[in-house]
C-alpha cells in the first residue's frame, strides 16, 4: 500500500478497509485480516491500525467477536457507499464541475466519458 503525506495513515488504512468492503473482496459477516496480519502486509505499526479499526468499529463497519477477530458487518458496503456518495456530492462534485466549466468542458462530454467507463 503506498502511503499519501497529506492523510493521516490510520485515515488512509479507513479508507483501504472500506474500498475491500466495496468492491467485494471483504464481505459481510466475514473474518478480515487480523491487526498485525495487516500491520505486516501493509508495512505499518500494528497500533495505527488498531486505531482504524477502532474507528471502523465505533462507525458500526467492523465489528469484533472476542477471541476470533474483526468481521464486516452486515450494513457495512451500504453504510460505506451513503457516506462516500454524500462526501462525493458534498465535496468532489462541485469542484469537479468547476474546473468542468473553466474548461469548457460540455455536460455531453463529461457524459460520454462516463458512459466510456
């Protein structure tokens, strides 16, 4: 996992966690990687990433079985797409249509690279 100066890196372990939800890799009711089974793969103190999934588990994403680890919940990839999506709108759409209309980039193109993808 390559690392971003400008996030917190517990942040950026959130962040890998819920896009493994996401695309399916980790699903509901599912053991996930243990905290020093990631810490290792990963490259990182296994404290950091207690600490995200502390956060993952207070945001009610994970949740841990005493004795046998951290698993998804249920709700998770639904809870996960909610917050993304209104982030998104709430924060990436509006710039990204900015710098669409500085451009002169027409809502057809932008259209039709979406269709592309």
């Amino acid at each position: 996992m390559l690392f971003n100066d400008q996030k917190a890196i517990y942040l950026q372990i959130i962040d890998h966690v819920m896009e493994k939800i996401l695309v399916k890799e980790w699903i509901a009711e599912q053991k996930i990687p243990s905290v020093r089974e990631l810490g290792a793969s990963i490259e990182v103190n296994p404290n950091t990433v207690m600490r995200a999934y502390d956060k993952l588990q207070q945001e009610g994403l994970i949740f841990n079985k005493r004795g046998l680890g951290f698993y998804v919940s249920t709700d998770a990839p639904t809870k996960i797409q909610q917050e993304l999506r209104k982030n998104f709108m709430k924060n990436d759409a509006p710039k990204f249509f900015q710098h669409a209309k500085l451009l002169n980039i027409s809502l057809n193109e932008i259209v039709s690279l979406y269709n592309e993808n």
